[in-house]
C-alpha cells in the first residue's frame, strides 16, 4: 500500500520528465550493468543455477534491452501520455534480462514501475534496481518489491495500478486477466495486460536439411537454459526418411552434454 502511494505520488513528476531525460538515464544503467557483469554473472550464476555461458548471455541482453527501449523512447515517445504506476511481474528464468526489458519499457513511456521480481531471484533483481536508481531512475518511481505471489496479486487488484506486465505461465496470465476485467482505469479504459507465457515450439525437419546443422539447433534449442525458457524447442518433427540418422547423431550429442555445478566452466546443464 505504502509503494502504491509512492508510485502514485511519483507519477506526475516522472510523467513530465522530457523523454530524452529518461532515455539518458535508461542507457547509463546500460553501461552500469556492463561495468558490473563479473558481479552480476556471479549472482546469476549463484542464485539462478545458470551456467556461465548463460550468465553472460543474459547480462547482454538485458543491456541490449535498456539501450533498445532507450532509443525507441526517443523515437516515437513524445507527446505520448503515460499510464500511471504499472507493475512489472517477472520471472526467474530469465531474472535479469526480462525484469530489465519489463521494467525499462514502462520507465521509459513514463511510467512509474512496481517491479515484482520472482520470490526465487530477488537478488538479481535488487542490484539491477540498485544501478537504476544510481543512474537516475527516482527512488519512488522505481521500487522493488520482493515476495511471493500475493505481492504481485496485490498490485494487480489495485484501482492504483494503471497497467500490468507479466511474464510466466498461462495459468496465472489468465487469473491476472479475470482480475484487471473487473475494473476500469482513471480513463475509463481497460487496464492494458501485456503478458507474455509458455507454448509448443516445434521443430520441422525435412530431407534437404544438414544433419549436423540440425543437431546443433536441436541442443541449443532444446537445452539451453535446461530447457527453461518460453523458446525452448518441445516437439522434433523429422522427415523419415532422415529420422534414423539424425536420431542417432542427436543421441551422441545429448551424451557428451555436462549436467551439473553451473560454476564449473565445463558444465553445459544447470540446475535453472
């Protein structure tokens, strides 16, 4: 409740800040996150179970997400009212990238954000929220609140809370949905859900395709990230006339994979 007043009192001030003002703080929280990607790989590494490999990968895109929305606010963003305070509810799959791109969007149409990290990686989310606030982000237009589910139903149920993004399953898209049709916002409006949750990915493989070239996107796809991710390939749909061979090629490779410790470099699996 308190965070909610906060945000909301936040709201007018940040609203009138000129977009090349919050786009200049967007992309040095960019480079604050480079400066620290020993620490913020280590955190990853420790608190998320993802390889090292992954760690770095997930830093990079989390920067590439603050210069993107950075640029995009200077682009098409003037003029453009913003929302209110909106609450960013992100997951522990990808604990740095996408609460940064959730977070970074919202601050940078002009919104104060209420950022929900997963209960499982508030770590992650406290020093991203850390470099933010030191590159410019006003303390009360961006605050973190850890926990569980109920702090994020809380948000969403909350007339105060002018927008919701989410990342996680359909399941709890759909009861954040039920939940925000039940009112309007200050405009009269429906309060704007952007969620993004799981799906099938498949894979078509026909007899022109390179073998080689195959397993290699199979593996990436398949079990990178352990498999913890929206992307993730779930269904291999093979030609039979090819299916044998690449099978038994794909078997060979599932079983040079390292499953284990993400901190050793060999380790190819991690926990996630």
């Amino acid at each position: 409740d308190a965070a909610l007043a906060r945000a909301a009192s936040a709201a007018a001030g940040w609203a009138a800040t000129p977009v090349p003002e919050r786009a200049a703080s967007l992309a040095r929280a960019a480079a604050a996150l480079e400066e620290r990607m020993p620490v913020l790989v280590g955190l990853l590494v420790r608190e998320a179970g993802k390889t090292c490999a992954n760690a770095v990968g997930e830093v990079r895109e989390a920067v590439d997400f603050l210069r993107y929305y950075a640029a995009e606010a200077r682009r098409t963003l003037a003029g453009e009212p913003p929302l209110g305070p909106v609450a960013c509810i992100s997951p522990w799959n990808f604990p740095l990238a996408i609460f940064a791109g959730q977070v970074a969007a919202a601050l940078a149409a002009g919104n104060p954000v209420l950022a929900k990290p997963a209960e499982e990686t508030p770590l992650v989310a406290a020093e991203a929220v850390r470099l933010l606030h030191e590159a410019g982000i006003p303390a009360g237009v961006l605050q973190l609140l850890p926990g569980d589910g109920e702090v994020g139903a809380a948000l969403v149920a909350d007339p105060r809370c002018a927008g919701v993004v989410f990342t996680g399953s359909t399941e709890v898209a759909r009861l954040i949905q039920r939940r925000l049709a039940t009112r309007l916002g200050a405009d009269g409006r429906t309060v704007p859900l952007i969620a993004e949750t799981g799906g099938q990915n498949a894979m078509i493989v026909d007899s022109t395709a390179l073998p080689e070239q195959v397993v290699a996107d199979v593996l990436a796809s398949a079990f990178d990230s352990a498999g913890q991710r929206c992307s993730a390939l779930r269904i291999l749909c093979l030609q039979e006339e090819v299916a044998d061979r690449i099978l038994e090629m794909l078997e060979g490779a599932m079983a040079e994979l390292e499953v284990g410790d993400p901190t050793k470099l060999a380790t190819d699996v991690g926990p996630v």
